[in-house]
C-alpha cells in the first residue's frame, strides 16, 4: 500500500532536511537561480517543457496543459524514481517541494509514495523559504567586523575563529569571490544574487541570536553581488577588531595567490583597475609581473589598496576600533587575542 504524504511549515521542513533528502522538483533554470541550501535537483520538466505547459495553459486550456505535462512526465517516472532512491540510498522519508507547493510537488509527491516513501511537502514552497530567509537578515543582534589591510590574513583567522567555537558568516566563501579585483582567482564561478542571500541566511539561521557573529570587513559588494541591506547597515556600524599586520607578512601572504594563475590574466587583473592605480604604477607592476618578481607586483598593488581601505576605516569613530597585533604566525596566540578583544566588545555592548 502507498504511503500518504503531508505539508510540512518551513521550520519542521527544513529540520527535517538534517535526516532526510530533500528535493526541489522545479526546472533546472528554476534551481540554479536560487534553491534551498541541501536540496537536490529533480526537475518534474524541463526549460523547455515548462515553457510548452504554460503557454498551453494560457493560449488554451488548464485541462490540455495537464494533458501535455503528462505525457512528458510518463516515460521518465522510473528514471526519477531511481534518481531519489541514489540520493536517499535506504532513506525511506523524502521532503519535496516546488515553487508555491502546487501541482508539481504534489504530483512528484504522488509518485514517490506509491514508489514506497513517506513523503513530506513545503507549505508554500520555495516561494515560502525565500520569505523565512529574507526576515533572517535582520536577526542578529551582535556582530563584530574582523578587519585588516589586504593580505592580512583575515580569511584564515576567521576559520580559526569558527574551529575555536566561535559563530562565523564567511560572505566571501557564500560569494565565492574573495572581494578584491583579483578576487575570482581560484574561486568558481558566482552564484546568483538570490542564491547568495540563500546561503547567508540559512547560516544566520543557525546561528545563536544571543551570541556575537564575526564578519570579515567588506566593500557593500563582494565580486558581483551585494550584501543584503539589513545586514549590511549592521556591518556598517558595527565593531572592528582590526588585524595589525606587517607589509611585508602581508606581501608573502599574497604571493601564493598571483602565482596561481597565468602572467596574462594577472596583467589583464591589472589592467582593470589601471585608472584607479595609475598608469605608471600599473606599467611597473605588469612588468614585475612579466619577470616573475610578485613581491614587487603586489607591493604596488597593496599600496593602492591600503589608501582605499584605510579611507574606509577612517569613517568609523575609533572608538569603535581594537587593535590587535598579530605577531608571526602563531595562529593559537592570534585567535586568543581576538577572544580577548570580542570580550571587550561585548562589555561595551551589553554595559
């Protein structure tokens, strides 16, 4: 006998994405412009299916769009039946959901149930999940901002933070772009705006409310998207704990991502911001590059990026700013004077 299937709210849904698989049956298109962070691809049609539908819907009739869906799901109900039974690998209980919990979930739902699964829907759909996480942005009630000129490390202390205990949002792995125009080096290609709020505010979500949240300092964008608004406006008056590192730490850190990539597209990196750096400076820095010298590349470039960032740091007050030394590598004594400074935040804070 088949199993039943039931809606579930968007909390209850997702918590039970923790045990269960869970699958977004729209279209390919659909999912790759924003999905829910865990959900697997299992498209009930395709672009181009989806597309036939609606215009039978709209040019003649409800019924004769049925009609067509059908015949275009029939042949592969086996296919996908075996697609769920590879990603659940012995799971009996799937979560399905569509756009607003309509016809597709229902009838992916259908499928799986008499295919033996217990089956739970999203009230709503993504349209739903998309309104749960935009109220996340607003959530937080503490941030500090882990800053620091370029190449001082901050992406590496912010793990460091996160494997201390500590509750980090990394925008710049959400983002896959390490904000600066040299950036995209290394990194895939972007996810979409709407798929980049996705991943923030399911990580906001798991967050503890009570407790601080580390950021890394950022420009309003990180590569091609923006920081939502609410948690941008938080950035922007929020604590420094600012990172007080050498040039010359800061060039060695560098250098491992210039000699990553080709001395063509680093000159082409370069010749993006040439306005900004200057036509002399980027003539000596495309030339240091062209003789493998990228301490001397990069020390032109982090002259530019130091008068940018400390005219931004110039903004706070500073009192709003702690400085931290951060010494020679010693990772242990960093993460214990950063736990130090957020304590310090939070007496202000919270006095």
């Amino acid at each position: 006998m088949a199993n039943t299937f039931s809606p579930l709210p968007i909390d209850d849904f997702l918590s039970r994405m923790k045990t269960a698989p869970a699958f977004d049956v729209r279209t390919p298109a659909e999912y790759i412009h924003g999905h829910i962070p865990g959900a697997h691809n299992l498209p009930l049609f395709t672009d181009e299916e989806r597309a036939v539908i609606g215009t039978a819907y709209t040019r003649e009739s409800r019924a004769v769009a049925i009609r067509k869906g059908l015949s275009f799901i029939g042949p592969r109900m086996g296919t996908m039946i075996e697609s769920v039974d590879r990603i659940a690998n012995g799971s009996k209980e799937v979560l399905v959901h569509c756009w607003r919990g309509g016809m597709r979930s229902e009838s992916v739902a259908w499928l799986l149930s008499f295919a033996g699964y217990t089956v739970f829907t999203l009230e709503g759909g993504y349209k739903t999940f998309r309104h749960w996480m935009i109220d996340s942005f607003a959530m937080v009630k503490y941030i500090i901002i882990l800053g620091g000129r370029t190449g001082a490390g901050k992406t590496k202390m912010l793990h460091a933070l996160a494997d201390a205990g500590e509750q980090v949002l990394d925008l710049e792995a959400a983002a896959s772009h390490k904000g600066s125009v040299f950036g995209a080096i290394g990194e895939a290609p972007q996810p979409t705006q709407e798929h980049f709020e996705n991943l923030i505010g399911m990580a906001l979500r798991s967050f503890d409310a009570d407790r601080t949240v580390w950021v890394e300092d950022e420009s309003p964008k990180v590569g091609k998207l923006h920081i939502p608004k609410p948690l941008w406006t938080m950035m922007e008056t929020a604590p420094v704990v600012y990172l007080d590192v050498s040039s010359e730490t800061r060039v060695r850190n560098l250098i491992p991502e210039y000699v990553r990539v080709e001395k063509s597209e680093l000159t082409g990196y370069l010749e993006k911001i040439r306005e900004r750096l200057g036509g002399e400076n980027t003539a000596h820095a495309i030339d240091a590059v062209t003789r493998g010298d990228y301490a001397d590349a990069v020390g032109v470039v982090l002259r530019y990026y130091d008068k940018t960032y400390d005219y931004c740091l110039s903004r706070r007050t500073e009192a709003s700013i702690i400085k931290v030394p951060a010494g020679e590598g010693d990772t242990a004594l960093l993460v214990k004077r950063l736990l130090d400074a957020r304590v310090k935040v939070q007496r202000k804070e919270r006095a």
